[in-house]
C-alpha cells in the first residue's frame, strides 16, 4: 500500500498536478466507501470509484478540468441506501457498494432517472430535445498523460514506466449530464470546459485543399498548383498523398526518385503560396504503444519532414498496419490524433497543430459507432475512402451536419468527388464540389488514374466549379467568425436547425443546415437514375434457374476445384471483412459466376456495370468487356454494350479478393423521379438567386439547375465578405463587404462579429484576437448599420480599412435622408453612394460579388455607401428612412 501510494504520489508530480489524497468530504464532495460523489455544476456530477492509487484529482486523457465551483451536496443515510442531493439531483448509493452498479440517479422535480447497471459506454452526443435529458460520459479506460504528453520523455524520466504515462489507478468513473429543456447551449458549454475546447484551426485551413492518390513528382505537383493559379481558381493545400516516402506505405525515408530534393520542392511550393500536407500510414515498431522507443520513432520520422518545411501531417488509418492501443478501449484513431497533434504541436510551438485523421466512427463514408470524448480536441476529420456515387453524396451531407451535434466535431469532411468508384459525370462532380464549398474543410481528392480537378469535368463544370471556390474565399470572414464559434462553445460549422429551433421537427433534418448564423443551405444531392441490384428475372443459370452459378475457390487464381457452389440470386455483395460463406476465407478467395443475361427491356448503352474490389473480368457472349484484374478499392465498371429486349447473352463474371474489403456488385441503372425537400424555418427567408422572399416555417420542392445550390439568406442578416483572394493570406483583411438584408416591415436587431486574428498562432487562446460587431437595426421605416470599434488587439492587426456598405431593401421601397456618421449623403454623387436598381440579368450570377454587384430579378434595390479608410477603433453609423 505504501508502494503504491508513493508512486501514484510521483506520476501525480509528473503529470503537472499536485495530488491531494482524499479528505474529509467538502460542500461540493463526499464519499461513501469505495465512491465519491462531486458536484461540479447545478447540471453536472460526476460519481466515480475508488481506483488502485486511491480517488484521482489529476487530469486524464479525456478530462482536462474539473476545477468547478459545484453545488453543496447533502447527505441522508438509510439502512439500505446513502442518500445524497443537490439542488436538482437525487443519488441513491447501496450500502456497502463498491462499484457504480446500482446507484439510482434521479433528477429532482422531473421524470429523468438512471440506474447503473454496467459501467456505460461510450455514446453518441445527445441532440436538442424539447424535455430534460441525462447524459452520461463514461472517462473509459482513464488513462493520465504526463506533463509532456505524447512526445519523447524527457532526458531524466526515460526509464519511466509507460514514458511517464500513469495506466496504473483505472476505475469506472463517470460524469453525469443533466440537459434541461431549452438549455442545450449550456450543455455543450459544460462538455467543452470539462474535456477541453474544440481548436480554431489557422486560417489557410478554409481555403481550397487539393488531394489525390497519384505518384507525383516535383515538377508534376508544381505543374498542377501553377494550372490553379493559372486559372484564377484559388487554392491554399497541396496534398501529397503516400508517393512522398521510399515504399509509398511506411517509413519516413523520402522517395529520391520522384522528390530528388525534397526541401527544395517545399520550398518551391511554399513560393506559390500552398502549404503542404503529406500522408502517414503509420505503422507501430513495438508492442507497446507507451514504450519510449516508439514515442522516439514517431517523433524522429514525423519530425524530420516538419524539418523540411511541411505543414500538416494526415494520420490515415486506413491500411492493413496501424497503431497499437495505450490501453485495451483506447482506440487507435484518438490515439494517433493525440500522438500526431502532440508531436506537431512541440516542434512548432508557435502554431495552431493541425492534422487531418480518420473519424473515430466513421468507417469509409458508413455512419457506424459513437467518437471517443476526447476526439473534438484534434481537427480535423475526413469520413474515409467513400465511394463516387449519389447515395454518398447524399450522406457525405448527413455525416458532416450529424457529426457536429452527435460527435462534437465541427471539421468533418469528406473526399469531395468520391475516393473511388470512378470520375463522376459533370452534374454530380458540381453537386460535389458546391456542398464541399459549403463545408468546414474543402477537400477535393481521388484514388490513382482518377482525378477531381475541376478542369477535367468540361468547361461547364469547370465554370460553375470555379466560381463556387471563389465564392468560398469571398465568404472567409462569415465562415471564420463561425470558426470563432465553434471555438467558443462548440456550435457546428454546419448548424442542424434544430440547434435554433429545438421545438420544430422538422429542423431535424440532416440534408440541410445554417452556414454561419444567416445562411440557410441546402445541397443538392438527387440524381435522376439510381443504381439497384440486377433482377434476378434476367439472369438464369446454366440448369435454367433464376439467378447465376457461382463458384468459389480458396484462393485468388480460381485454382483447383472450388470449395463451395451455389445459386446466388442478388449481387448486392458487400462483404468488407467478413466471408462470403463459413467455408471460405475472409481474404484471397476468389470467384465465378456463370450463366445467362436475359433482359426483360432493352437497356442503353453503359446501363449495366459492375462494381468490385479488388479485381473484376467480365466476358459477355465470350467478349472480354471488362478486364480489371488487380487490387482496387471499389471501383465502376460500365459495360459498353447495348442489351435487347428479349435476346440471351452468355455471361462469366469472374472476381477476385486479395486483402482488405471485399465487395461485388452487379448494377443496373435505371431513370427515377425523386422529389427534394427543403424546410424553411421560422420567419422570412430570401432566395440569394431570385430574391424571392419565403415565410416559414413550410416546407417547400427544390428542383434546381446544374449551377444553383439552394441558398436562403435570412431576413434581418448580415453576410460579411471579401474582394476576390487567390489564397487566404493574399491581402489583409483591408476591405469589407457586408450585405445586410433589411426586413419588410418588421422591427429587427440584429449583431454579427467580425472576427480576426493572426491566423496562424495559438495566441487567439490568450485573448489575441479582435472583433469587431456589426449591428443592423430597422424599426417603424427607420433603418441604422452600426459598425462599432473592434475589440481586442492581436499582432498585424491593421489599423484602418474600407468598408462596403450594402442595404439590400425590400422590394418596392427606396431610401430617403441618408446619413454617415451624422453627415447627410446625396445619392449617385459618387461612386461611394449609389443606389443600385438595374437587375442581374444573369440567373447564375454567383451572390456576394462585391461592389456594384446587382440585385436579382425579385430583389429590392441595393443601397451601397462605400467608405474609405475607416479607423477600426471608431464606429462607423449610416441611417436613413424606408419610402
């Protein structure tokens, strides 16, 4: 006992934090036994059990700051119970418990209660609801992270068990949440201060993000990044995928032949303003994942690239190989994003550690299982290898508004045109690329002989395209004060409405959100044809039953006599790592179907495909149409053959699976008619492309043309802006725009933030950082936009900048008595106060143009009052009446 409790003394002087054995129970605390009970908040407690070492006071892996003034706890005491209450909860504990099993939680004046039976697990996040709710967090395995984190120890604490990390004293522990009915802020509020903010990444971060799987040299790689420039289509990360290492899998040693000088490419990079993010499947060098020797190796290799100049490391787990967990539960992917983000963050001190790593929970685009608690600390996420498909698409859009309210994390984005599955047609490589405009991360990215330029697609496509990536770089300061947000109190980039309407169900949806605090966007997502599993009643085997005769081998050659025939009738395989049948293996299998294609209806050319991973051979009426016999992840395989009604085609499909996830799948497209929804929430919305102006809350059919991504601006918002930037550092923010969209009538307040910083440092965590409110008020036809003094200094700040003034008004009404800052102002004078009438006459004039841009054909005149070289530290106020 003494032992132990020595060492647990010592990795409490380690980890930062003086530890304080338990005491006599204060107001906020007691102890019954093997438990302590803390309140921390009138909303939250936490219950734990008695570990090895005794009640832990120090931080862990999960929990960062318990440092609260809670409730005082009373107590009562039962021949069978302890008793404990607060203001708002009631806790049952057993005589003689030692675990929580059994302990009753029950919430005072309400109906929400808990009894503990196991020790919880991990779950999804809560979303708002219109009644009380209990949350409960389980710190499961609790694991204490030393002073230094997960980076080499230092020099004197090397011969530390685990490198200082403390696995030692686990015991159930866990923290219970009481979400109160119109109190969801406060809940997320309470999360984030308990396990930890979620971090703002550096500004360049918003900008356009280029990736493929493609064996780049230095010259290729340059060669793209001057087409983007070229082009005028901003972008601000190159990615270079696995190709960068000797191997292209692990290892940190630099591929001499495509980078002959790796340096100097970044350099060269850097020169036209990209940063650079490279690929690591990292692969564990020891059992253990505490042992010091692989702390060291991880940080030698991801170091000696950072020393080279790259700016951001992508931890991928998706590869045969991976981590090791610090202790059993502890998954692989948090780790990893703490291992990575640590490292990074120590070598350069003095910048935001950005990584990008695998959602925990997401699996390849498949919404699966609940994010470790600590994941939101590490931005940012991408969903896994998807595939280029509608239906991915379609739930690229709900991962990324789910993942905000069920995961916490507000960065989650998704491989914009698909990973694999072939290049999409140009429609649904648009939809692709305008939902990924409107996402926290725009990251476009393919495997190899694919590509996602946006100039592969046709000039339509690369039209609309690039114009919606500018549009992204124009909004920067709508989409960095959202940012700020998120920081502050985890609101989602992409916000579900039910996070401002928690008592409309319809607000639920996932395939719609708020961009920032008054854009309303709704991504299209419908294709008019979907994929369906090939009707049995065209297919028949050699003996004249429905369906083909499949022949399965346990190996990869169809070798030798096949272990398993059977009649199978839908090829809707996907198998990932499960067997097709018990008597065959997971991995290397391989199979043949054989038999006859008889269409029912004639189908068009390229209407019948396969989809498989890994290689595929396809002979129709013995003409070898597809010949794809390697490894691949899931990929399209149109067959280029028109089928008659009626006639019979010999058909041998053969398959193979190497390693990996398994999948074949015998496709028919067909034409559909899908209708899609939008909701409109509560009060007035306008569309940014007609200026029409809708009354929520209603739902409304969108059926919108190739370039328009429904948009709704809200009545009474501002929507801050930029001139057009090629990359995110370009220019200092020296000239605003702000469309401020004043109500029909309506008496309105409404404040938006200017948020700035450096962009780069984590100082913005210091108080570094400056904001500037913007107000738009209107009541009885009397209208004031306010631009206050910024608040707040951080290094760079400018002094002064322009501002552009836009006061989209209602149609039919006009302004009259204008005035800025107190000084009456003639309309047309100058070019500084204009009253814009004339309208677009371009339906796909892209919104939020900046100056002199023209209101849509529904739209009210656009009042815009320029002003120059405005000192940020005095207000800038314009005031007119409504005719």
């Amino acid at each position: 006992m003494k032992k132990s409790i020595a060492q647990y003394l010592f990795f409490s002087w380690i980890s930062g934090i003086v530890f304080s054995p338990p005491a006599l129970a204060q107001s906020s605390e007691v102890i019954a036994g093997s438990l302590r009970v803390q309140s921390l908040t009138e909303n939250l407690i936490r219950i734990e059990q008695q570990g090895p070492n005794g009640f832990e006071n120090r931080i862990t892996f999960t929990v960062i700051d318990r440092n609260w003034h809670g409730e005082s706890i009373s107590a009562e005491e039962s021949p069978d119970h302890s008793t404990f209450t607060t203001s708002k909860f009631k806790i049952e504990i057993p005589k003689n418990c030692r675990s929580l099993d059994g302990i009753h939680i029950q919430v005072l004046h309400g109906r929400s209660e808990y009894i503990f039976q196991d020790m919880p697990r991990i779950g999804f996040f809560p979303e708002p609801e219109p009644h009380d709710q209990l949350w409960i967090l389980p710190d499961h395995p609790r694991l204490i992270p030393p002073a230094w984190g997960a980076v080499p120890p230092p020099e004197k604490f090397r011969d530390l068990p685990a490198s200082g990390w403390d696995t030692t004293n686990h015991a159930e522990d866990v923290y219970v949440f009481l979400i109160e009915a119109g109190k969801y802020k406060e809940f997320r509020k309470d999360f984030l201060k308990l396990t930890g903010p979620v971090p703002l990444p550096p500004l360049f971060a918003f900008g356009l993000w280029d990736s493929r799987y493609h064996p780049y040299t230095e010259e290729t790689a340059l060669q793209t990044i001057d087409t983007y420039r070229t082009k005028q289509i901003p972008l601000d990360m190159f990615v270079v995928d696995t190709d960068w290492r000797r191997g292209a899998s692990h290892g940190y040693a630099t591929n001499d032949s495509l980078f002959p000088d790796m340096k100097r490419f970044i350099e060269r990079a850097h020169g036209k303003h990209v940063r650079l993010m490279y690929n690591d499947h990292p692969e564990a060098q020891t059992k253990n994942a505490l042992d010091p020797a692989e702390f060291q190796y991880r940080w030698n290799g991801l170091t000696s690239l950072l020393a080279m100049g790259i700016d951001v490391w992508w931890y991928d787990r998706n590869w045969i190989t991976g981590l090791n967990e610090p202790m059993p539960g502890l998954s692989k992917e948090v780790w990893g994003m703490r291992l990575f983000h640590d490292i990074t963050e120590k070598y350069h001190p003095g910048r935001r550690p950005l990584i990008m790593s695998n959602v925990d929970g997401i699996d390849n685009g498949i919404w699966n299982t609940p994010s470790h608690p600590a994941s939101h600390r590490f931005p940012v996420w991408w969903t896994g290898d998807q595939q280029s498909r509608w239906e991915f698409l379609e739930s690229g859009i709900a991962n990324g508004v789910k993942s905000g309210i069920f995961r916490m994390m507000p960065y989650v984005n998704e491989d914009l045109g698909g990973h694999t599955g072939g290049n999409p047609l140009p429609d649904q490589y648009v939809r692709w690329i305008q939902f990924g405009v409107f996402s926290p991360i725009t990251r476009l990215h393919c495997t190899r002989g694919l590509t996602r330029y946006p100039w592969e697609y046709g000039e339509e496509a690369e039209r609309i395209a690039s114009e919606y990536i500018r549009l992204r770089y124009r909004l920067l300061p709508t989409l960095y004060a959202a940012a700020r947000r998120a920081y502050d109190d985890g609101t989602p980039i992409l916000r579900r409405c039910d996070l401002e309407w928690p008592d409309e169900p319809d607000a639920k949806r996932d395939m719609q959100y708020l961009f920032g605090e008054d854009l309303l966007i709704v991504p299209f997502a419908l294709s008019k044809t979907k994929d369906v599993p090939l009707p049995v009643h065209m297919l028949q085997t050699p003996d004249g039953k429905p369906g083909l005769l499949g022949e399965y081998y346990d190996n990869q050659d169809l070798k030798g006599e096949p272990l398993l025939r059977r009649r199978d009738t839908t090829f809707n395989f996907i198998w990932g790592t499960k067997s097709p049948d018990p008597g065959i293996p997971v991995d290397h299998f391989s199979v043949r179907w054989t038999g006859v294609l008889r269409p029912s209806q004639e189908i068009e050319l390229s209407r019948i495909k396969v989809i498989s991973d890994d290689g595929v051979r396809v002979w129709i009426d013995d003409r070898l149409m597809v010949d794809a016999w390697h490894d691949q992840a899931a990929t399209d395989y149109p067959i280029a053959l028109k089928f008659q009604k009626g006639h019979s085609y010999s058909l041998r499909i053969e398959y193979f699976e190497n390693a990996g996830g398994a999948q074949f799948q015998f496709i028919h497209t067909v034409d559909v008619e899908q209708i899609f929804h939008a909701w409109i929430p509560p009060g007035a919305w306008q569309d940014i492309w007609t200026g029409n102006v809708l009354q929520g809350p209603k739902m409304i059919v969108l059926n919108p043309e190739i370039w328009k991504c429904p948009i709704f601006v809200r009545s009474g918002g501002i929507i801050l802006s930029l001139p057009q930037m090629q990359y995110t550092t370009e220019h200092a923010w020296n000239k605003i725009v702000v469309d401020a969209f004043v109500p029909a009538g309506k008496s309105t307040s409404t404040t938006r933030l200017l948020y700035e910083d450096d962009g780069v440092s984590p100082d913005y965590q210091k108080e570094a950082f400056g904001q500037t409110p913007v107000t738009l008020t209107s009541e009885n036809d009397k209208v004031q936009l306010v631009v206050d003094q910024r608040q707040g200094h951080y290094r760079g700040a400018i002094s002064s900048r322009d501002w552009v003034m836009r006061l989209n008004l209602p149609s039919g009404r006009s302004p009259g008595h204008i005035q800025v800052n107190g000084k009456n102002v003639q309309l047309n004078s100058s070019k500084e106060a204009v009253l814009i009438t004339q309208k677009e006459p371009r339906d796909d004039a892209m919104p939020f143009s900046g100056s002199g841009s023209k209101p849509r054909s529904l739209s009210g005149p656009i009042l815009e009052l320029t002003v120059h070289q405005q000192d940020v530290y005095k207000p800038l106020r314009i005031s007119f009446t409504l005719r």
